[in-house]
C-alpha cells in the first residue's frame, strides 16, 4: 500500500513539473519591429532606455517616451529639444520590463556612465546578419525575399531566414527568364 501511494505522489509531481516546465517555454521574437538604430544581438525587445536624453523607446507602438516636466509623454517622434540627438550614435539599454520609466530614478543612477558614449555600439542597420534583413529600413530589407522562420529545436538565437520563391500557376517555381517580372539584375 505504500509503494502505491509513493508511486502516485511520484506520478502527480511529475505531471504537475510537467506543465509548468511547458508553460515556461515560450518564444517572443520581434526583430522586425525594431528600429534600424537599434543595437544588435536581441531576438525581442520591449523599450530601450537613452541615458544621454533620459528617454525611453516603446518598440510594439514605435513611441518615444520622455519627461515634460514632471509628466511622461508618448510621441511618435522626439521633440525639438531633442534635434541634434543622434539615435544611431547614442548608447541604447534594452529593457524587457513593463513600463521602466516609473523607476526612472533606477535607470539614471546605473546607466548615467553610458552617456556620451560616442557610438561604440552596433547597430541593426550595420549588421550582416540574415536574421535583420526584416528590418524596414536595413539596406538588405526586402518584404518579398525575406522570410523569418520560427526557430528550430528550441535554440531561440538561432533564426532560419529562407528565400521566397515566386510560383506559376502550375504550382512549379517560376525559372529565371519566364515570367518575364523575376530576373535577376
């Protein structure tokens, strides 16, 4: 009787580990909707934090967020006092933390150092890698070539980017030279 009750306890936690080690493993890839400045090496990325201006970028509603006086704003672009700011020179911190401007006072203290840093920082739109040719605006972007594949066994860096390819009516790939619109240049 013993025995049994072991086995079933043992059963019911191995159940239970079962589906909340499957409920942990989720992926959240969003590199097309990250601006060309942003730094390189992030498969998802919520806000980034600027130290030089003390402002916060939104990327899922590509908003900027800043303080006016001591209210925060959400704009579409940064204001005038703000224009000689350079986004592709300017150190960026990737924060994936809901709504980091509220402990702004944290954010100030540990990245004040990153200020004037001077552009040390790579950046989506110098990248060659594949994976950021999504990117509108990057110089190998292209909606018609490019197709971001969901990462393959579980190993979320690794991004499998595929071409497209245009198909006749038949169902076949069309060949270089039929078609008459897909040749290359």
């Amino acid at each position: 009787m013993k025995k049994l009750v072991l086995i079933a306890v043992v059963l019911m936690i191995s159940l239970f580990g079962a589906d909340h080690a499957k409920a942990q493993v989720s992926l959240n890839i969003n590199i097309g909707s990250q601006p060309v400045w942003g730094p390189t090496g992030y498969d998802h990325v919520d806000y980034y934090y600027f130290p030089d201006i003390n402002a916060y970028y939104y990327v899922p509603s590509a908003q900027y967020i800043y303080l006016n006086g001591s209210q925060w704003v959400w704009t579409s672009s940064l204001p005038a006092r703000y224009g000689n700011f350079d986004l592709y020179r300017s150190y960026k911190v990737v924060i994936n933390k809901p709504r980091p401007y509220l402990q702004n006072n944290y954010y100030v203290t540990r990245y004040s150092r990153y200020k004037n840093y001077g552009g040390r920082q790579a950046i989506i739109r110098d990248s060659r890698e594949a994976k950021y040719y999504v990117v509108k605006g990057h110089p190998n972007y292209s909606t018609k070539q490019v197709t971001v594949v969901r990462p393959e066994r579980n190993q979320p860096q690794r991004v499998k980017v595929v071409k497209h390819v245009e198909r006749s009516h038949n169902g076949r790939p069309e060949r270089y030279g039929e078609g008459g619109g897909n040749r290359r240049r």
